[in-house]
C-alpha cells in the first residue's frame, strides 16, 4: 500500500491518492497531510472555496500549509477583503507565494484604482514587473506627483513593452507634450519591428488623427506581406503612415523570402524617407545573415549610420565569420554594446579575430579572461591558450553541518515537500527562492539534499550555480549508467556523447514531459517516438512507455544514431537532434566550415544555446567515463560543405 500511495501522489492524481490513503490501514501516511494538499489543490481548480478551508484548518502545521490559504486568496485577489491579504502577508513574509500573492494583488488593485490601498503596499513588491510599474504611475498620476511624467517617459522612450496598463499614463504624456509625434513613429517602429504588433497599436493610438496607421491595412501586412507588397508599384514619397506600413510588410517578407524582400526594398525606396530605408536595410540584412543568405554582408552595408540592435550587429559578426571575413568580425563585435562586449561568445571570437589580423597577444589577454571558465568557450579559449586542464572529480563535498544548516531552510523544506507529493512547478518556484544568496557551501549542501531526494534535475542546475568551490561529480551524475552503455553499444554511440544529449535534453528526470509532448529520458517528440517504434518492431506501442528509462534510452538512442549516420558528423546530429535534420543540413555553408562557427551561426536561439552546452556536456562525461580529456576543437571538428554533397534527404522526422 506504501508502494501504491507514493506512486499516485507523484502522478498528481489527487482523488485517487485521497481515496487510497484514507482507505489504507496506513495511519501515520495520511496524519501527514500530502493528500490534504493534492485534494485542496484539486478543490482550488474547481473553485470549490469552501472545501479548500476546509483542508485549510487540517493541514495546519503542516510545511505546506500556506497553500490552500494562498489558492483561495489567489482564486479571489479582485475581490477579496485586503485585510485577509495583509495577513497572509504578515504570516507568511519573505515567502515566493507572498511575493506573488503580492504582484497579483497589486495588479488588481490597479485595475480597480484602488490607489489608497495599492500605495501602500507597492513600495514591499520585489523585482521590476512593466505592468505594475505602470499601474504605479497611474496611482503617482492621480496624486499629481511632480515627478512621474519624467519616469513615464523614459519607460516609454526605451520601447519597452508595457501593456495596457500604461495607456492612459502614455496618453497623458502625448497630451501634455511630454511625448511627440516623431517619438510616437519611433515606438511604433520599434515593436513592429519586434513583431509586436499589439503593442504598435497602442502607440498608434497616441497619433494625431490625421497621421493615423490604417488598423485594417497593419492586419493585412501582418497576415500576408507579400500579397500587400505586390499590390504596390513605385512612385512618388508617401505620409508617414503609408511609410511604416511598407517598412512593417518587407521586415515581415524578409523573415521568410529576404531575396524578394530586397528586392521590393530597392523598388520602394523613392517612396520612403532615407532614414526609413536604412532602417529596413538593417532588417533585411538581420534576416539575411539568419538565413545565412550570402548577400547578407552586402545588405548590411546598405544601412549606413543607422543605428543597429545588439541583434542586428550580432549576426552581421556572424555572418562575417561565416564568411572568414576576420577583419569585419572584429568590427562587428566592437560596434556591440559593451555590456555584450564582455559576454564570453564575443569575447572569444574577438580574441580569435585579433590573432587571425597579427594582434596575438591582445587576443591571448582576452582569451585568458575566460579559459577557467567551465562552459562550451571556456574550454575552447583554454584549448587555444594550450591550458586546458582535466576536469578535477573530487570537488568540495559538504558537512553535515552544512547540510543541517540548508535543510533547516523552510523554503527547501517545502521544496522537498511539494516535489514529493508531485507538484513540481510549485516546488521548483520555492527551490529557486529559497537558494537565492546561498554561498557556494550553502549551494552545494542543497545539491546533495536534492539528490538524496532523487531530484537530479535540482542537484544538477543548483551544482551548477557555484562560484569558486565546485562538485563536478554532482553536476555531471551519470544515472542509468548499465542500460544507458548497453543501449550506446547496441548502436555504435560515443556514450559521453548520449549522456551529454540527456543532461541537456531531460537532467534525467524520466518522467519529463515538454509543453510541445517530447516525453522522458531523451525527450522524444510523439511522431519521432512512433517512427522509432515502426523501425524497431515495437508492438504494441503506447506513448506511455517512453517514462520507462529502459524503453526510452533504446528508442532515444536509436533515434540518434540514425539521425547520426545520416548526417555524418556528431554536431550536425545534435543539432538535428533539437531542430531536426532537414534544418541541421541547411545550415552547412557552401564550403566547409569550422565545428565551433557552425555552432555559433545556428539561427535558432534555442538549439545554438542547445549544441554548445551538449558538447560541453560530452567533453565532461568523455573524461569522466574514460579518464581521458577530449580535445573540444576535435570533438566540433569541421563540417563538411553543402557543394558537391550528392546526399538525398531522409525521411527521418
């Protein structure tokens, strides 16, 4: 009945281990209160408030006894008395669930213009949240604060989004002069630019009426640019508004067909202002060198002074080093913002820039600045210095008085509370309160409990958080490690290679599940899983069985050594992993390419950040399963180029 009663707590299934546990003959489980939260929570996503107070007075003294008071606070903040909020509050001060009881009574609070109360309590909220600041200049507005007009006006100046909360504070700006009409075309410009076309229509609405955006014409441009633009034929100047909507339609065009949108650029330019045309050029050329299309550098050079986003200069450096353009790969990163000067990416392939152009001792000066870091161009700018060191296994182990001294945390305590009875979100918001401003001991120590409690997913992400004394052994675990070196045999796989992918992929929680339904280990989508299935005879296949590690490792790592086979090369592979390999094969370059630029010029935000920390993942385990250090540059080795590749694409999804 143990066995049972555990099983269904962490499926979340809160009627069912409700019913369990007060059936069993297991007193002292049910006295301890996990049920009466999975049911209070259950009641609270019916609305049933009653019997939320109800569990309310059972669980108290329980560690999670807050939660069924905070659901039902939470489930009613636009209408309940502020005293029974202040006196969550007031109990339960410096908790996450206080500060977000908080922000959401703030929220309310401002819709309703309760300004009396809202002052009051504002001043307590933790963080920066857009939304609530602007209901705070609202509340300063109607007290004829001096000084807000000037805040209000920086906020929207620097085309931050802001939401619906700041309208009538923009619009008294725009009324009063604060704002003009030019800053009000910027803003727009700006968010169209962004795609966020909610957020341009609030700044068209600060237009004069004779200046105004045609509302019906955006939702055609948005919906279809190239339809929009190829209704339009050259002429003379047109106003404003007619401006920015065919700026809107080629920045739209260019995210899919940068070629066309070029070219319907170069036909539009008569009818638009030289400082609008610049301002498009940088779009296009933005998403030319996402595209890596090999005109991006020509149409970058199109933009003249025009100012550039950090993202824009980003990808023009990127696409220099595509093109083996050293010398624009250094002015590139030397036109980005100094705070991304500093980041570790731009500094290696500054430091690479300078050796390349004579400048080897400023590139080495640079690259000393980052080879001890542990990360993906830590490595790489050691390997370039001839440093690299072994990763060293017998890090810093805590105390038991350090373990005492982090387990006697209350926000740990509820952690471990809420991951046991499976409410994972819940306790993964408390964990991260509960670390913040932990030293490196203090880190490590609740490492070592989250692995006691068999989270590794936790132990993993808060080892990694460590500063100066770290534990490599707790941030590269390696689990599964019979079934895991079978299944890598079975298909002639690099093992570091598929526990570098599950680290990244799932931190071995097999019951992982994504918001897109990748499930378990190796995180594999539903119809990758059934082609796998097909391929490897498994009847009957039911999704289920991917939360089996066993079941799950066999089919992941099949999956990968025929992504593998396929592609030829363990980076193209991984990226195909995250992207799939049609994408993965596109983003080969004509000639080959070096490991590390490929990585680096992979559009997708999310699968560049993916590679990179997989590789660095692998060259951690390869040491660790073998006691042998990899070499980071031979393992990204090069990618051979698209010309002459007489290979046929695959069906594999």
């Amino acid at each position: 009945m143990e066995r049972i009663a555990l099983t269904c707590i962490k499926t979340g299934v809160a009627s069912l281990c409700a019913a369990i546990i007060f059936a069993s003959p297991w007193p002292s489980f049910a006295q301890g209160g996990d049920a009466d939260v999975l049911a209070a929570r259950e009641a609270a996503q019916r609305g049933q408030w009653k019997i939320v107070e109800g569990y309310r007075s059972r669980l108290a003294g329980h560690s999670l006894e807050a939660y069924p008071w905070y659901w039902m606070l939470q489930g009613s903040v636009d209408r309940v008395d502020p005293r029974e909020v202040r006196a969550f509050l007031d109990r339960y001060p410096g908790t996450p669930l206080a500060e977000g009881l908080r922000r959401e009574w703030l929220r309310a609070l401002g819709a309703a213009a309760s300004w009396e109360v809202f002052r009051a309590e504002y001043p307590k909220v933790v963080g920066d949240d857009a939304e609530i600041t602007c209901y705070s200049f609202q509340e300063r507005l109607a007290r004829s604060d001096p000084e807000v007009m000037a805040e209000a006006r920086s906020l929207f100046v620097s085309h931050r989004e802001s939401g619906v909360a700041c309208d009538n504070v923009f619009a008294a700006l725009a009324s009063s002069g604060r704002i003009t009409e030019t800053e009000a075309w910027e803003r727009l410009r700006a968010m169209l630019a962004d795609g966020n076309v909610k957020e341009a229509r609030r700044a068209a609405a600060l237009l004069p009426p004779r200046s105004a955006i045609n509302e019906k014409q955006l939702e055609r441009v948005a919906r279809d640019p190239g339809a929009f633009l190829a209704k339009e034929k050259a002429g003379k100047a047109v106003p404003r508004a007619e401006q920015e909507l065919l700026v809107f339609a080629v920045e739209r065009l260019a995210r899919s067909k940068p070629d066309e949108a070029a070219e319907r650029l170069m036909a539009l330019t008569p009818r638009l202002e030289p400082q609008a045309v610049r301002h498009a050029w940088g779009q296009v050329a933005w998403q030319g060198a996402l595209n890596h299309h090999p005109r991006a550098l020509e149409w970058y050079s199109q933009v003249g002074t025009t100012a550039l986003t950090d993202t824009q200069i980003a990808w023009r450096a990127r696409a220099c080093l595509r093109a083996g353009d050293w010398k624009e790969v250094l002015a590139s990163i030397q036109a980005l913002s100094p705070e991304q000067q500093r980041e570790p990416t731009w500094r290696y392939w500054r430091a690479r820039a300078l050796r390349q152009l004579g400048e080897a001792p400023a590139g080495e000066l640079l690259l000393r600045g980052i080879a001890g870091q542990q990360t993906f161009y830590g490595i790489l700018a050691a390997e370039e210095l001839g440093i690299a060191a072994a990763p060293e296994w017998n890090g810093f182990r805590p105390q038991p008085t350090d373990l005492d001294r982090v387990r006697a945390i209350e926000g740990i305590q509820r952690a471990l509370a809420l991951y046991r009875i499976g409410l994972d979100p819940e306790a993964l918001r408390e964990w991260m309160w509960a670390i913040r401003g932990l030293d490196d001991r203090g880190l490590l120590a609740a490492a070592e409990l989250a692995r006691q409690a068999n989270e590794i997913e936790r132990a993993i992400n808060t080892a990694d958080r460590t500063v100066q004394l770290h534990d490599l052994s707790q941030r590269f675990p390696t689990p599964h490690r019979d079934t895991l070196s079978a299944a890598a045999r079975q298909w002639d796989l690099d093992e570091a290679y598929v526990y570098g992918l599950i680290r990244q992929e799932s931190r071995f929680m097999a019951d992982a599940r994504s918001r897109v339904g990748a499930a378990g280990l190796m995180q594999l989508m539903p119809a990758t899983a059934r082609w796998v299935a097909r391929q490897m005879a498994i009847k009957p296949y039911k999704p289920d069985m991917l939360l089996q590690p066993d079941t799950n490792l066999q089919m992941g790592t099949y999956y990968y050594s025929r992504v593998l086979s396929d592609l030829g090369h363990p980076l193209l592979a991984t990226a195909a992993y995250n992207a799939g390999p049609g994408r993965a094969r596109r983003w080969r370059d004509e000639r080959p390419l070096e490991g590390a630029i490929y990585a680096e010029t992979i559009p997708f935000n999310e699968t560049r950040d993916y590679v990179k920390k997989v590789f660095t993942n692998a060259w951690y385990y390869h040491h660790r399963l073998t006691g042998r250090t990899a070499n980071l540059h031979e393992m990204l080795g090069q990618v051979r180029g698209r010309s002459g590749d007489s290979s046929v694409a695959s069906n594999i999804p």
